[in-house]
C-alpha cells in the first residue's frame, strides 16, 4: 500500500491481503460531508477530483513540466536512474518462490520482461545456482496482444494440485482487475472457461465447477467504499449475469469477501467475510441451505486450516459465550471445524500462541501439509516457530533457530508436504532464503543474494526517543560506523504509523545505492498505529488519540538532533499512504523541524477523505466527519485544511499516480494547488501508470527514485 523502501509486514491470510492491498479505491461522491465551521474556508480545488478530467490533467501535466525542469536535468538525476535500475534490473535478484507440490513458481521483471513473466521449476532445479526457468506465462505479450498495459496481480488457485488458476491482471496497476481462468499444468488460458470483467472483485474456488465471486454486479451491489457487498455462485458455462445470490452484506460496509478454507486430510469449509468496518468483521459458514453466524470476536482474522482446526489470530481480548477462559489479544487459536459447523454460536477455542510483554505474533502465518508456521516480533526482531496439533487436541511448539535484526517472513509453505521458505532480512545483511522442513524442523540456506551495495563502512543501530506523553518510541538507525555526532549527516527519516502494519528492517537495494552509499543516514521509526507491539500499540493511535502517532514521529525526529546525528538543516521525512498522511501532519505541524520532505499516494484532505477513492473503508482507523468530535480532531490535523499563507514550510516533494484506485491523486493534486495558491514552493510528480505505488514497472520505478533521491540530495546533501 505504499512504496517506501522498508519492509511492511506480509499477509498470509485472505484478510490481511484485504488490507495492505485494499488501503482505498476509487470511489467519488458528492455526499454532504457535513456544515463548514467558520475557521474552514470553501473547498475552491475539488475540481481536481476529476481524476482524468482534461482541466485536471491540463494542471498536472504543467506542474509535472514545471518540476522536472529542476529535478530531471539535475546533472545527478541520470547517475542515480541508472544506479536504481541496474540494481532493480540486477539478474542476482532472489528469485521469490511459491511452492506448488514438487514445482516452484516464480513472477519475474527485467529489462527483457517489462511487464513480467510466470515462470516455474523443479524445487531441486531451484535450489541450483542458475536454475532452468520454463516460462508459464508472457505478460509483454499478453499485453501486446490484447493491446492493453497489464499489470499482473496474481493468482486465486483451487485446492490442491493448485493447476487451475484465476490469473488477475490490472490495467496500469489499478486495483480493480480482469480475471481468466488459466490451466498452470499446460501453461494455456482455458478455452471457455472462467472469466470475470474489470472490477474491484474477489473469488474463492467451491470445487472445479463452481466460484463464489463478490464483484460490482450493478446498480446498488458495492459499499460507499468501491468494493462488492454481494456474493453469488456461478456456475461452469453459466452466463454471469445468471449466477445466483447466496449473501449480501450491506452498503455500509466496507466489503464482503468469500473464502474458501481445504487441509490436507480433506476438510473443507466455505466463508463469508463480511467487513463490518476496516478492523471488524462478521463471518459466516456457508452451507447448502443459509449462511450461518460463526460467534467470532469482530476484531479476529482467519489464518487458515490445518488438520480440521481453523486457525484464528485475535485482535481483541475474547470470552467465548459459555466458557470460563478469556484469550488476551495478539493470541493464536485454534477452533474445531466439526464442532463449529455443529454449532458455529458455541465456540470452543484451543490455544496456539500466547502474547508477552515483549513478543506478538504477526500476521505472517502459514499451513504445511500438517504443520502450522508463525513469526512474531519480539522487541521488532523477528522469530519463527513451527506448531504440531497432537492426538489430544494440544498445540506443541518448536523455535526456529534465526538470527537477531533480521526480519523474518514466510515466502511460501507446500500443501503436499512440510516444506516451506522463510525470508531473512536486515538493513546491512542481502535478503536470503531459507528452506525449511516443518516436520524436522530443520532450516538451510536455499539462496542469497550477493551485495547491492557496499556496507563495509556501515552499522546499524536501534535507540529509543521519548514521546510528549511518556511513551518510549524505538527506531532503527542506519549510518556510518565513523560518523561525527555534529549535527550535519543528511538523515532520511521514514516511519507509516497506522492499520496495525509493522515496518521492520529491510534490505533495500535503493536505499543503499542511492542514499547510504553516499554518506547518508537512514532511519526507521515504530511509531504507533503499527502493530509492533501487538494490537494495542495499533489502537493507541486510532481516531481522536492519532495525535499521539504524530508525536512519537516528531519525537523521533528531534531525539535524532539532540543526539547530534543530525540537525533541522539536514533531517528529512518521507513516507506513503497513511505514511504520506503523517508526512503532511508533520509538516504543517513541525514546518521548523525539517529540510525535506517526501510526500508519496497520500491522503491529505481529511475533511473529505470519507469521500474520496475509498476513503469510507477508513472511518474504524480516522474517525469520520458525521461524529462532531471525530470532524472537529480531522480538522485539526489535516494538512490540507491546515496550510497557512503565513508560515514558511520547507519545500516538499508531492508524488502520485493517475492510476491510483485506492488513496487516489486527488489529495496530493489539491494539496500542491493550495501551496501554490499560498505562493509556497513544491516540487510535484504524478506518473500515469502505477497504481498505488513507485511505476507499473522497473524503468518506472528507477525513474521515480531517482527523482525522490535528486529531490533529497539537493535538500539535504548539498
């Protein structure tokens, strides 16, 4: 959901892909958001909600002339677009692996496979130095022939074998996709088979023959968010427009999703996920007959199935109806599925993991054959363990053995037997993966990428700054073993602070080459909002108490100069999305604090953010304008509405795409015209194609950090 270069905590499950991928959508309205106070002026830009209006376009494509004058024919700009694309490019990049059976399926770029290609090998041909590749599917030509810019999406595969596959393909890299069905074993679309048109849109795989699809199936069938609320059955070689309702949720939501749940030992179950608001849901057992309640806490996410257990993570502390035991949030647990279909409002949950004070488990959770793969972060160091379900119904658990500053994420796990990959990670250290057998639980090295930049002089180090009301606040900082502690180290200082998401070390090729390289300092904050520290440290920045998330990040920010790492000369900000939002906080409420600043697919006007893209599906994380106290907070701290005429703010860099069907351009193009108006100077940059992120392809995203680190380098280095 957003395109700095850290790491963002990645899903396993159906609904936390949801949320990292779905953090918005197109969806423009002229509902009435409520009387303006007398402090709040006419909303004199909204015609650049017009997202591909020819006067809306007209403005962005002279602010775009206007600024790539300056930061395009920088002389440093072609050195570092170079240096961004020849390490995206690099052909030592790890290829990611998905297992499938005794196949490893990989998606992959280059400078000859713009667009990408589906490509598979045996998992010994893998584990090879240069393994022999058979491609599977040529997005180049597949957008060659149907004359249009695919971006690949993915693929939603039915259970097991995993061959018959509906491939996602987006056009520019909007949200809203086409799906095809497609036969992995012979590497063809499959004639007449599925295909479901351009839409924001999710499926799950009955059987062969049968999808349950949520889409926009007309008039009054998607939520005031932009995503689909009904859910029908569609049968093999039945017109769509005959596939029959089996539920509907309500426009009020923020979606319905189904989801189909298969283990190994041949249980099934089918789900319907029913977003009540972005942190609570309501899920039901579809059966022939109904769709039956399951009585699950709102705030839970459903990890998998293993073994005839539904895997359950908990994001609130849970008494179930008729038991004595309370499960703390951040627990794992684990629920009978022959019980819960006998009766899904009498739940009896087992459980699987327990939270500490320190240690919370992440959402990175994976099935095996019969085997159950957790991370967590403990102090944000990452940590895996493998869970066996016994004969008497108990959980046992076997650490992994990782090392420490490494994030820990689970790349792919096999469901016909107990191998899976675990990627490791750090700031310093080339991302590797590692081979894992659940059954053994034994890791070995698979494959490590070779540097991409030269670290030898650089160390990394995790501090802790003090917020305005106590809270100790830890980052991560990157820098030079030697440096001088006077204040001048250009310092990028990045953090996002929002629907739970745990920024973790990383190692990123760009940061390296085109700011640590060349003698700049990086710095990671985990503020609050991210999940860190399990849900609570997520629920203490929610709504009215987001304040406290914007205080942690200036805290950060000034610790940086009372420890002399740098000064207000040298210190600057950039994040995106609801990172993007807090870049906007940050400036207008600490314009003296900072040189630079990086505002990427942010939202910005939070007065109108409920109606704008998807801004509606956010009301459990902002708040919402229709509460008095809720519009009255908003309006203090949104960056649009909190632009002065009068205040010298630093010149920022405002970036965005047309194609972005989630956030949309429509707060970055109305904030810089505010600047503007107020005779401010910025810097603006939206591409066309992208959607919520750095460019559709490599080439593009070279472009885009070469402008970002020319913007950063002008601003802090010279």
């Amino acid at each position: 959901m957003q395109q700095t270069n850290y790491k963002i905590q990645k899903c396993s499950t159906p609904s936390c892909a949801i949320k990292l991928l779905a953090i918005g959508g197109i969806l423009l309205s002229s509902i009435h958001t409520g009387a303006q106070t007398p402090s709040e002026s006419a909303d004199k830009y909204q015609w650049l909600e017009d997202v591909t209006g020819e006067r809306s376009m007209a403005w962005v494509k002279a602010e775009n002339e206007r600024s790539a004058k300056v930061l395009e024919n920088d002389p440093r700009y072609p050195i570092l677009k170079a240096a961004a694309l020849k390490v995206l490019e690099s052909p030592d990049r790890l290829p990611t692996p998905s297992l499938n059976g005794n196949d490893v399926y990989n998606t992959w770029q280059d400078a000859t496979h713009v667009r990408g290609i589906l490509r598979r090998t045996s998992i010994t041909d893998y584990l090879t130095a240069k393994p022999h590749w058979q491609t599977v599917l040529d997005y180049d030509a597949l957008a060659i022939r149907d004359h249009e810019k695919w971006v690949q999406h993915g693929r939603v595969c039915l259970y097991p074998e995993n061959k018959l596959c509906l491939i996602a393909l987006s056009a520019g890299g909007e949200d809203a996709d086409t799906l095809r069905e497609f036969d992995l074993q012979v590497a063809k679309f499959v004639e007449g088979g599925f295909v479901l048109p351009r839409s924001k849109q999710s499926v799950a795989w009955v059987d062969k023959d049968t999808l349950l699809v949520a889409r926009d199936w007309g008039s009054g069938t998607m939520t005031k968010s932009g995503y689909p609320f009904v859910v029908k059955l569609w049968k093999r070689g039945q017109p769509l427009d005959q596939a029959k309702e089996v539920y509907r949720g309500n426009e009020t939501d923020v979606w319905v999703n189904p989801l189909s749940l298969d283990d190994s030992a041949g249980h099934h179950a089918t789900m319907l996920v029913r977003g009540v608001n972005f942190f609570e849901s309501e899920v039901s057992l579809l059966t022939p007959d109904t769709a039956k309640r399951i009585a699950l806490p709102g705030k839970s996410d459903i990890n998998g199935l293993l073994n005839g257990q539904v895997i359950i993570t908990l994001r609130e502390d849970w008494k179930p109806e008729g038991q004595n035991t309370k499960f703390a949030q951040g627990s794992i647990v684990s629920l009978d599925l022959g019980e819960l279909k006998k009766d899904p409002l009498h739940l009896k949950p087992t459980i699987v993991f327990a939270p500490t004070a320190t240690e919370f488990a992440q959402e990175d959770i994976a099935t095996t054959k019969d085997r159950l793969i957790v991370t967590t972060l403990e102090n944000v160091q990452g940590r895996a363990y493998i869970y066996t379900h016994d004969a008497k119904g108990a959980w046992k658990c076997r650490k992994l053995n990782t090392p420490d500053n490494r994030t820990v994420s689970i790349e792919s796990a096999n469901w016909s037997d107990n191998r899976f990959f675990l990627s490791l990670a750090g700031f310093l250290t080339p991302s590797s993966l590692y081979l894992g057998d659940a059954a053994s639980g034994t890791l070995k090295e698979a494959k490590a990428l070779s540097p991409q930049f030269d670290a030898s002089a650089d160390m990394v180090e995790q501090l802790e700054a003090v917020s305005k009301d106590g809270t100790k606040v830890p980052y991560f900082v990157v820098r030079r073993k030697e440096i001088k502690y006077d204040g001048t180290n250009p310092t990028l200082l990045t953090a996002y602070g929002g629907f739970q998401v745990s920024s973790t070390p990383e190692y990123s090729p760009i940061i390296g080459k085109l700011w640590l390289e060349r003698g700049g300092v990086f710095v990671l904050a985990n503020i609050r909002g991210g999940g860190e520290f399990g849900p609570a440290w997520h629920e203490a920045g929610l709504k009215t108490h987001r304040q406290r998330i914007y205080d942690d990040f200036a805290a950060v920010g000034q610790d940086l100069v009372k420890r002399r790492i740098t000064s207000a000369r040298r210190l600057g900000i950039m994040g995106g999305s609801n990172g993007g939002l807090l870049m906007g906080v940050e400036m207008t409420q600490h314009p003296e604090m900072w040189n630079a600043i990086v505002i990427q697919v942010p939202l910005l006007d939070m007065l109108r953010f409920e109606h704008i893209a998807a801004g509606a599906s956010w009301v459990g994380e902002y708040g919402s304008v229709s509460v008095p106290k809720e519009r009255a907070f908003l309006a203090s701290i949104s960056p649009y509405n909190q632009l002065k005429p009068n205040v010298h703010y630093p010149e920022p860099l405002i970036f965005t795409t047309t194609k972005d069907d989630r956030v949309g351009p429509v707060h970055a193009r109305k904030f810089a015209a505010k600047m503007e108006e107020f005779h401010k100077p910025f810097f603006y940059q939206e591409i066309t194609e992208g959607g919520h992120g750095a460019g559709a392809d490599l080439k593009e995203k070279a472009e885009t950090s070469a402008v970002q680190y020319t913007y950063l380098t002008k601003k802090l280095m010279d």
